[in-house]
C-alpha cells in the first residue's frame, strides 16, 4: 500500500521540526506549532477526501484510518507531522455534508 501513503507534512525520515520546544513556553513557537498542525490538517484533509472520491470509503471508515495509520505516524521511514486532529475531522466532515452544494457551485 505504499502508493496510498498520504504526503500530509512528510519530512525527510527527520524528526518534525520544533520536538525539542514542545513544553516551550514561547507565545511565537507555540503559535508557530499550532500553524504548522492545522497547515497539515488541510493537506491531510484534501488527501482523506481525494482517497474517499476514489476508493468510495465512507466518511468514519476514512477518518479512523487517516487518525490511526497517518497523521502524526512513522511511515516507510518517513515522519509525517502531527496535526490538529479536530480541525482535520472538521474539514472532511464540513466538505461531506456541505458536498451537494459544493457541487452545485462548481
């Protein structure tokens, strides 16, 4: 399944960038972290829906494998950076329910 892996936040094989300032209390860090989880919710969210599109994988199924298996994950030696999980689940099930008039608009 190695064609399947999502590149939401992909790094090197590195360890994500900002680890060693986790418990940091600086204001500009932590905003900076908060960006960088909710820009990989976005990525992982276009991802989760294009793989949904294709495969017809009903919502649950596709938030459950995407939480379990990718976001924040090791995968084939590649760290995937971790996101904002509830932003993520809000995108996907905000682009589901809204789909009918999405595609009206479109």
């Amino acid at each position: 399944m190695a064609s399947d892996a999502p590149l939401a936040g992909k790094t090197a094989g590195n360890k994500t960038a900002g680890n060693k300032a986790a418990g940091s209390k600086d204001p500009v860090k932590r905003d900076a972290r908060k960006a960088n989880r909710r820009g990989a919710a976005r990525l992982a969210a276009v991802q989760a829906l294009y793989q949904m599109d294709l495969a017809g994988t009903g919502l649950n199924e596709i938030l459950a494998e995407f939480e379990s298996h990718w976001l924040g994950r090791e995968v084939e030696g590649a760290q995937y950076l971790p996101v904002e999980a509830a932003f993520f689940r809000d995108i996907v099930s905000g682009v589901v329910r809204e789909q009918r008039a999405l595609r009206r608009r479109l």
